[in-house]
C-alpha cells in the first residue's frame, strides 16, 4: 500500500469542481434533476432514486414503529 501512495502523482490541480461553482447547490439540483447549474445540466438526474429510497425508507420506519408498539403491548405472549 506505501508503493501506491508514494507513486501516486498529483499533477493535475485542475480536477474537481471549478472555484465559482457551489458544489451543495449543484448536488441539490442533480438530486431534484433540474437543470440549474453546469453540474446538473452534465449529470443524469436522480429523482426516480431519490423518490424510491424516500418510499423505502418510511416504509422501514412505519414497520418499526409497529413492531414496537406491538411489542410493548404484550407481543406473542
């Protein structure tokens, strides 16, 4: 692992975003897909994406709110 670390080159200053561009402000548009800045008018957009996690994710949190709930009421005693 020495050997990469010690034989990585870092010549290219030039990679990233450039300085005037604001890097939240391009993600949130990216994850919105609306076209807002050069990043996201470059960038497929994540709606669709977003939009399932978000479903997944209440779902997960509605179960575990019941679970607990039936668990505190006595469960499968």
């Amino acid at each position: 692992m020495a050997v990469v670390f010690v034989g990585a080159g870092f010549e290219s200053a030039t990679a990233g975003f450039p300085a005037d561009v604001s890097v939240t402000a391009s993600l949130g548009y990216v994850l919105m897909d609306l076209n807002g800045t050069a990043l996201a008018e470059a960038t497929p957009g994540f709606l669709a994406a977003f939009e399932i996690i978000d479903v997944v994710l209440v779902a997960a949190l509605a179960g575990a709110v019941f679970l607990a709930n039936r668990s505190s009421q006595g469960g499968d005693q």
